[in-house]
C-alpha cells in the first residue's frame, strides 16, 4: 500500500506540483479518501495497484507522472512540511543525485514505544545511519534512503524498481545508483515520521521479510 502523506499545499502553485497515490487494494478507507481529495484537488491522482508489491506501484505511480523530479513517500510515514522543497534545492544545486531525511521511528502503546526506541539506536538497526542520526550533524553521503528524490531521468536511466522484488527494492535501487557513479546525500534537517509496527508479531514479520529480501 504506497500512499503519500496528504499534507496542505497551498505553499505550492497548483501546476508545479502532483501528488500520485498506488494503492495496493487496501481494506481499510485509502483509496475512497484519496478519491475524495482527488475530487477537490486536481493535483492529486488514485491508481490501482492489483500486483499489491510496493515496486509496482512505486513504477507505475513514476509512469504516470508528469513531473521531471519524483519524491517518494509510503502510507506509514509523515514528511515535514519542507521536504519536497529541500530535496528539490539539493537536486537542483547539484548536491545530490538522490536526496532525503532520516528517519525518526513513531511507536503507539507500549509496545510499540519500546520497538520504535529499538529502531532508533545502531543497537537495534546496525550501520542503517538514517534511522538513527535524525538532527544531528550536515548533510552526508550515504548508502542508502528510504523515502527518496531524485530526477527522473536517473531513474529512467538506471532502470526503475525492481518488480520481482516483494520488499528492499529501494536497498536494490539504491545499490544501482551507487554502482552508476550517483550521489546519496541524506540531510539531517528533514526528518521523516515513520510509524512503526504496534506487536511483536507485526515486527517479526516485517524483519522477516526485509531478511529473506535482503
């Protein structure tokens, strides 16, 4: 389920900015709110996702936009009011061939306190820096990011997501930016919330996977 964080954007004109949402079939209200926003906005667009994986609906939301600059954002996360306009800067200035935020890890109850306090120490998550630098220090280099921006034309020319891919597309993607000469710069300005699972239950099977895909 790839959604965008429907945010105001009466700081953008209308004809610079899109927001595209690909949703995988959802269960819950997604796709009649986003339909209802779309309604009254014509810069956001619903399409259907029916192959459900992240990778297909990262593609075709990328296919069915207009823009020369993609921005990334899944349902679980929350991006800062200066996201889109940072990343825009530092693509344009020439800082970075990807660019984005680390991310700050938002758990509900206690339980998922406790595994959003994991997530956000290497203790919990290893070399992943961008789990665990969010406000600290300059904007860096960095291996990999999450919830990404680049121009389009790189993606069209490295090749887009990798559909075969049930999860970690964007690690592979990231991978073939990196082995293409590209520039990951992660700015610890704009940190991005990122809900985390509430059970243990949902986190081993998100860890799971990440495993087996890695």
């Amino acid at each position: 389920r790839q959604a965008a964080h429907l945010a105001p954007l009466e700081r953008t004109p209308a004809d610079r900015l899109e927001i595209v949402v690909a949703d995988g079939d959802s269960e819950d209200r997604t796709a009649g709110l986003v339909a209802g926003i779309a309604g009254r906005d014509p810069r956001v667009r619903l399409l259907r996702n029916p192959r459900l994986r992240a990778a297909a609906g990262l593609n075709a939301a990328i296919r069915d936009a207009r823009g020369g600059i993609i921005v990334r954002a899944d349902g679980h996360c929350v991006l800062p009011r200066d996201y889109v306009s940072t990343c825009v800067e530092m693509l344009l200035g020439g800082e970075a061939d990807i660019a984005g935020g680390p991310v700050r890890a938002v758990g509900v109850g206690v339980v998922g306190r406790a595994i959003a306090l994991a997530m956000s120490s290497p203790f919990g998550v290893g070399g992943a820096s961008f789990r665990w630098s969010a406000g600290s220090g300059g904007a860096r280099a960095v291996a990999h990011l999450p919830f990404i921006a680049c121009h389009r034309e790189l993606a069209e020319r490295v090749g887009l997501f990798d559909e075969r891919f049930a999860r970690n597309q964007d690690d592979e993607f990231s991978d073939r930016v990196t082995r293409a000469g590209g520039r990951i710069v992660m700015n610890p300005r704009i940190v991005v919330n990122y809900r985390t699972r509430a059970t243990l239950h949902g986190l081993w099977r998100q860890y799971f996977a990440y495993g087996y895909w890695k």
